[in-house]
C-alpha cells in the first residue's frame, strides 16, 4: 500500500511538472521525500500531494529537496588545473568563441570557477557559459553571487582578491562582469532538449542520484550536445564505463572527449 502511495505521488508529479522521479534511485529520492512531508505531518503521499498541488511554497520546497544542491568553488582542485592549464587555452588556440555549459549548477559555484579561469586566460569577452538547473530557487542565488567565507575557502587567493569582493563580515559577491558573463536557466536534463555545439559540457556529482536507464540516456544527450572534440567534465565518482558507446574517448581522469 505503502509503495503504491509513493507510486500515484510519482505519476502526479509527473503530470504537472513533466519530472519524472521514476528516473532517479527510488531508495534515495524516496527517503529524501518522506522526510519532508513527514516535516509538515502528512501521514501519507496522498495528502502531502492534495497540498503542494494548491501550494506554491510547498511545490517550490519539494523541488528544492529533490534536487541535489551540493556544489563547491574549485571541487577536486587537480582536475580545475587541467581545464586552466590545459583543456580550456586548448578551445581558444582556434582565436574564436569558446561555448560552456554548467548542468545542474546548482547555487553557481561551478559556473562562476569556469568565468573565473576564462577571465584569467583573457578569453571571458569572447566566452559564453550558460549555467542551468531544476531548482529556480538555487538559479536565483546563483544569480545572486553572493557565498559564505566558508564557500569560498577553496578559491585560490589570486581569483578570490580580482573576482569577489567582501561584503559584510563573513561573505563574499561575484563581480558584476562574472555575473553578466553567466546565462542562468531553469531546465529538466531528463526530458529538456539540449543546445548544441559545446566546446565543454560540466556535469558532476549528479548522475550518481540516477537509475542506470537514466544516465544512458543522459551520457548520449551530452554527446550529441558537444561539438566533435568538445569534453564532458564529470564528478570523481562517475567514471564513465565503456564510454565509446556514448561517441566518447577517455581524455584524462574525469575528462570524456567526443570523438571526431
């Protein structure tokens, strides 16, 4: 009974917002899910939905739980280096527009480390970077730029000092050039078509919330996004195994290159 709740809630959802939570590991999405309507004392998914249907706040807030919104300035340190030193200068050698894409950005960490290592390199004037994300809540604070100290820790001093300024006494903002240089956009990466001809695509620490059904279908959207040579950029638990069914080659660790 208890699962045919879950499974009418996942239907509904589905009709009214197109997410299907089908495509996400039922354990973990389920778990997630009760919590929060255990947190407003709905006894079953039936009643939770007859709620968050009329309700605006609790649709928002259940969209908000269901995302994953972790995100960090320069996460895994080594492989930000290797798009600094390396993979981006190598998109630029050509002299024209370089085209990125944050998926799943979350609050905008991973957008705004990509503007930064392209205004370092002196290519943010002929750059776009289009950042997207489920949540309009974490979109609207990755518009914001604005972090915690603490979320800037790993910034290298350098970036902090020319591309954030200190506001208050425990945060700091994106400077408005970064900001403009960002196009921020709510999208469903299951069931939204994609832009194409990326140079790099950066999706990471977010396929592992998906069914294996799921990241198959995603692995051949991102090829199909990526301009022939363009790179997908992927979190540190998501090897990608048999990556030439996708159309990719293995690049570096965590770097998948769509083939030629």
């Amino acid at each position: 009974m208890e699962d045919m709740d879950f499974v009418l809630f996942s239907k509904r959802i589905k009709d009214k917002t197109d997410i299907d939570l089908t495509q996400y590991k039922e354990a973990q999405m389920k778990r997630r899910l009760t919590t929060l309507r255990q947190k407003y004392g709905f006894d079953s998914f039936a009643s939770y939905w007859k709620a968050i249907e009329h309700d605006a706040k609790l649709m928002n807030e259940f969209l908000d739980r269901m995302t994953i919104n972790v995100s960090e300035f320069w996460r895994n340190p080594g492989r930000w280096e290797a798009m600094e030193k390396r993979f981006i200068p190598e998109m630029l050698k050509g002299g024209g527009r370089i085209k990125m894409w944050s998926a799943a950005c979350s609050t905008g960490e991973e957008p705004y480390t990509l503007s930064m290592i392209t205004a370092e390199l002196g290519a943010l004037d002929r750059s776009s970077i289009l950042a997207t994300d489920l949540d309009q809540i974490v979109l609207d604070k990755a518009a914001a730029g604005v972090y915690h100290e603490r979320s800037v820790r790993d910034v290298p001093k350098n970036y902090l000092q020319k591309y954030m300024t200190r506001q208050g006494t425990d945060h700091y903002g994106i400077t408005d050039r970064l900001k403009k240089a960002i196009t921020f956009k709510q999208q469903n990466l299951l069931n939204d078509p994609f832009e194409r001809h990326f140079d790099i695509i950066v999706c990471r620490n977010v396929m592992i919330y998906f069914t294996e059904e799921a990241k198959q279908l995603l692995y051949h959207k991102f090829s199909q996004a990526l301009r022939p040579g363009g790179l997908l950029f992927v979190g540190s638990t998501e090897q990608i195994f048999n990556p030439s069914q996708y159309d990719f080659e293995t690049e570096e660790t965590f770097f998948y290159r769509r083939k030629l």
